[in-house]
C-alpha cells in the first residue's frame, strides 16, 4: 500500500514565495555584480551575445519540431515544414520581417492549400 500525501494551499503557496526568491536573488546578484565593477570582461560580452539566439530557440524549437509515431510524419508535419523554409529565408536575407512574413504565408499554404 502506497501512502498518498496531500498538500494543502498554504504549502503550494510557500513553494511559489521560495521559488520567487531564489529567482528574485539570482536575479538580484547579477544587476549587483555588474554594477560592481567598471567594465565587463570580454569574454564574457563575446558570451552573451549568445544569448538572445540560445533563448529564441529555446522558445521556437518545442513550438516547430513535433514528436509523430514516425520519422516521415515528424518531418511532413506543417509547422516544421514552415520553420524550415524561415530558416532558410532567415539564412539568405537576415531580415527578420521576411522570415516572419515567409514563415506565416509557408504555414498557411502547407496547412491549408496542401492535400494531407
């Protein structure tokens, strides 16, 4: 027999109030530290300009690439068709309105025009 524990409000909410600190404090240490000292160090600047990319495929990737029961459904599904011809329109022009623009017109035409 397995026992089963319930959790009351007051525990989930003292969950969400620590959780919020550490964020809070992590947070808080970096605008600390940078504010510390006169200039930042190279390489971490070279680091950070990593970021917005890391982060905008973090956020794009879950969203495009779906899990199908088969190779050939993952990569017929629409939305990753769409993403990859905006990356490839992202890759030639480094516009980002075109890549956006050409991403949302693929998506309509694969979902919509397309015979399934």
């Amino acid at each position: 027999m397995v026992a089963q524990t319930t959790y009351g409000p007051a525990s989930v909410w003292a969950v969400i109030v620590a959780v919020g600190v550490c964020t809070f404090g992590i947070r808080l240490s970096f605008i600390y530290l940078f504010s510390r000292i006169d200039s930042v160090p190279p390489r971490v600047t070279q680091a950070l300009r990593y970021v917005p990319a890391a982060v905008l495929a973090a956020l794009v990737v879950p969203a495009v690439v779906s899990v199908e029961p088969s190779l050939t459904g993952t990569l017929t599904a629409d939305r990753f068709l769409a993403g990859c011809v905006a990356a490839l329109v992202a890759w030639y022009t480094e516009d980002v309105t075109a890549t956006i623009v050409v991403g949302l017109v693929a998506l309509w035409v694969v979902r919509f025009v397309v015979p399934v």
